[in-house]
C-alpha cells in the first residue's frame, strides 16, 4: 500500500486502538517508519517555513519517494544547500513525484503527519522518535514545598500565560526559534539579532506580545492568538515585531541535545541569563522573568498572591542548586489558582437540544490513558470550528446581535483542534469511582488550544 494511502487511512479513525492495529500491520514498512521519524523527529529540522505548492507532472508511479526522503534528510536537514538553492531543490524532487507521495514529502517538511499518532508510534517501533527536552515543573504540594531548601534562599518567578519557546543559537550565531514539542516557529527573524551573545546556547523562556501603541504587554487571549500563528505560519511581519521573550534559563546547546547539565545550577545559568541580557540590551525584545529570593513558604506566597493581583497566572518556585534536566522536577513547583492538564482528544459527542447540529463536548485522556473525562465550555465559534474539524464538513452557527439574529459558518482548518491534538483544560481535582481503575476530572473545563505542545500530561504528573 502507498504511504500516502496509510496515512489516509490512519486519518479515517479516531479510535487509537484501531490507529494501533494499521500500524502494527505495517510494522515492517521502512518507508512508512523512515516518514515518521523524519516527520516527527524533533532534531532533524530542513528550516523550511513556506508552503510549496508545486504542479506534480510525474505520472507513473516510480520507486522515487524513499530516495527523495533520504536527499531531504542528507542535503536538506544536512545543510548543505540552504536558502533559495534549498526552495528549488526542494521543488524540483516535488516535481518528479506522482501526487500522493508529494503530499508526503510536503507533510515531512511540516513536520506533522497530520494523522493523530504521536501517542502511538512508540507502541510499534520503540525509541523512533527521541522526545523533545523540555525541564518541567511539578504541581505544587505541601509536602513537596516543605522538602525545599528555604533557609538558604529559593528563586521565586512571576509565571505568565504565554507560548512556552526556546531559542536554539548555533556556533555560528543563527538563531531559531521552537515550541516545547519542537516545532519551529515562524518569526520573520525578530531574534536574530540575539545571536551574536549566546553563540551554542539554548534561551528558554515564555513568548509574549508587545501592543505597540501602549508598550505593554497585551493580555493572555491576544498574546496567545498571535504566539500561535508562529506555529501555523501565518503570522505577519507587523504581528512578528510585537514579540517579546520573558526568559528564565539559558543551557549550552550540547547539554540540551542530551538532555542534562553537570556542574552548572540554576542560580549560575540565571546569572548567565542576566549576563547576556544585558549584553544584548534589548529590552523590548528580551527580559528576564521577574525574580525574587524567598526565604519562607511564607514569603513565596506573599509573591504568588502578587502575582495574581497583578493579573498573572501565578509564580513558580526553584531550588538554585538544580541542574537543568530533560524531566519533571519536584524541586521546581508551580503555583496556580486552577489545576490544568494538557490532554489529547479521543472522540466526542454530538450536542443535544440547543447544541443540536453542533458539537457537544470533547472527549479527552492522559497520555497513559488513565484518566479519561469529557469535557466542554467551549465559546460557541470555537465549539462550531472543533466540530468543523471533526466532521470534515461546514457547521452553521447563530449569533444574536444589535441587528438580530446572524448565521455564521465554521469550516474544517478554521483552528487548530482535531483527533489527537493536545488541549488544555481546566479542572477542581481528579477523581475516582469504586468500581474503575480510571480516572476523570470533576468539574473539567475548555481552557485553550496547545498547538505548541504534541504530548499530553499523565495521570501522575495531575494534581
């Protein structure tokens, strides 16, 4: 079967057991698993951002696709062609390929399979796709605050509601940006003046917008819109100036790819964070997040409730002793006044009564399938752009206004939620009934889409 044909195939169903099943039967396909982990590898990246609509010509099916994939990761990903030389040798090895397997080609330099496996390639062919490193936080718990090193002073941070992004600055000073699943982002160049003072080091931080008539920050629901289209490539060059980084770490390079540092804590990659800010001194591009020194659970809470009447989302706190690790730390804790969790969609359910016609909720799970709940509270131009997605076809919507009542239409791609997309929502507690093994959320949510992020949380990392 053709590849392309697979990855229809896979799109067709929402079950994951049945995305298991087509996978395992083509355990044995190299060309579908070398498209998987050229598609999905975090670290194979071919620095392309536009959309190559290019006329196929080729005819016959040809043996081309496995040779094209293999010139894409050696020359391409390789760089040993960049810029305008890499956008024609791309479109001529597009050019020789029957049509489907230029969509492949096209779905690897997106780097999104756009086929709701992510979860479950691991199941089939272990250890495919290394994931992308990324220091987590914990929720916070008494018993876990208590166990911190208070008397000898712990980094308190304001903890704002943005797009989590990295900024990777090779040796020779280029600068990329990508989201916390490694996907790179969009961003017209704005941060490349920043190369120049953190040459092999990776800057990680929160990507918020600047209003430029005001000079302050805009608030969480802008800022997000804007962050997003990053991601999706749609953002302008007017949107890509109103960015700014609030960052709080900074790791060389090489200890990133390996996912830890040695001898080099986090009050030290603080201070060296600070250092290259001001080098770089410019404030309306990069900061650092706003820090305190606490001595007290007292003191951190006092900050935290600072923070909310500041309008933010909370305040993390951080042992400075630390090093920077690809895992979650229980010495890193988040203060928040609404438990989250990011899950993956698995089904739906069609609205009822006023919702007829339209979606009703989400059905929604951990990543270890232990915790699984429906959820809705969905803005009802949202709600109809989801179900557009999910049923593939036009939903209408009425709207009442000044003027009276107004039909509006949703259609499939308006945003970003789908089967196996990462969504976050907002919950009281987890709990569990007698008589099962798994678990749902009370009182869930719709928070806001993650098209940042590809893996959803476990059970145990809920609070």
């Amino acid at each position: 079967m053709k590849i392309y044909s697979i990855i229809q195939e896979l799109r067709a169903t929402r079950s994951k057991l049945e995305k298991e099943s087509i996978l395992l039967r083509e355990k044995d396909n190299l060309i579908l698993k070398q498209f998987f982990r050229l598609a999905l590898n975090p670290f194979i990246k071919f620095y392309q951002k536009k959309d190559f609509n290019v006329t196929v010509t080729a005819s016959v099916t040809n043996n081309n696709l496995s040779l094209a994939m293999e010139y894409l990761e050696t020359v391409i990903a390789g760089r040993k062609i960049t810029g305008h030389e890499a956008e024609a040798a791309i479109i001529r090895v597009l050019e020789s390929l029957v049509a489907d397997d230029a969509e492949v080609i096209k779905l690897i330099l997106k780097k999104d399979p756009d086929c709701g496996v992510q979860t479950t390639l691991d199941k089939v062919w272990p250890g495919l796709i290394p994931s992308y490193p990324c220091l987590l936080a914990s929720p916070w718990s008494d018993k876990l605050a208590a166990a911190l090193p208070w008397a000898s002073g712990v980094i308190a941070q304001k903890k704002s509601d943005g797009l989590r992004c990295n900024l990777h600055i090779d040796e020779e000073g280029t600068v990329k940006a990508f989201t916390r699943a490694g996907n790179e982002l969009n961003v017209h160049g704005k941060f490349d003046s920043l190369g120049q003072f953190a040459k092999g080091q990776v800057i990680d931080g929160e990507l918020l917008t600047v209003n430029p008539e005001t000079g302050k920050f805009n608030n969480r629901q802008t800022s997000n819109g804007i962050c997003s289209k990053a991601i999706k490539n749609t953002m302008s060059q007017e949107e890509a100036n109103m960015l700014h980084l609030v960052s709080w770490d900074i790791i060389p390079a090489s200890d990133f790819q390996r996912g830890v540092t040695v001898n080099l804590p986090y009050e030290s990659r603080l201070y060296n964070l600070y250092a290259v800010v001001k080098e770089a001194n410019s404030p309306l591009l990069l900061s650092v997040v706003e820090t305190e020194f606490v001595n007290t659970i007292e003191e951190a809470n006092a900050f935290y409730q600072r923070m909310l009447s500041e309008g933010e989302e909370g305040a993390m706190v951080k042992t400075r002793s630390d090093e920077w690790v690809d895992k979650r730390l229980k010495t890193t804790l988040k203060m928040k006044s609404e438990c989250t969790a990011d899950v993956v969609v698995t089904g739906w359910k069609d609205g009822e009564g006023k919702l007829a016609g339209n979606l009703g909720s989400l059905i929604v799970e951990t990543a270890d399938g232990k915790c699984v709940t429906n959820m809705s509270g969905f803005p009802l131009k949202l709600r109809s752009e989801i179900y557009a997605n999910l049923i593939n076809a036009p939903v209408a919507y009425e709207v009442v206004e000044s003027s009276g009542s107004v039909i509006y239409y949703a259609n499939p791609g308006d945003c970003d939620v789908t089967m196996g997309s990462v969504v976050e929502v907002m919950y009281n507690q987890k709990i569990k009934a007698r008589d099962s093994e798994v678990y749902k959320l009370f009182l869930p949510r719709f928070s806001k889409t993650r098209p940042d992020k590809k893996t959803a949380n476990n059970l145990e990392d809920l609070k």
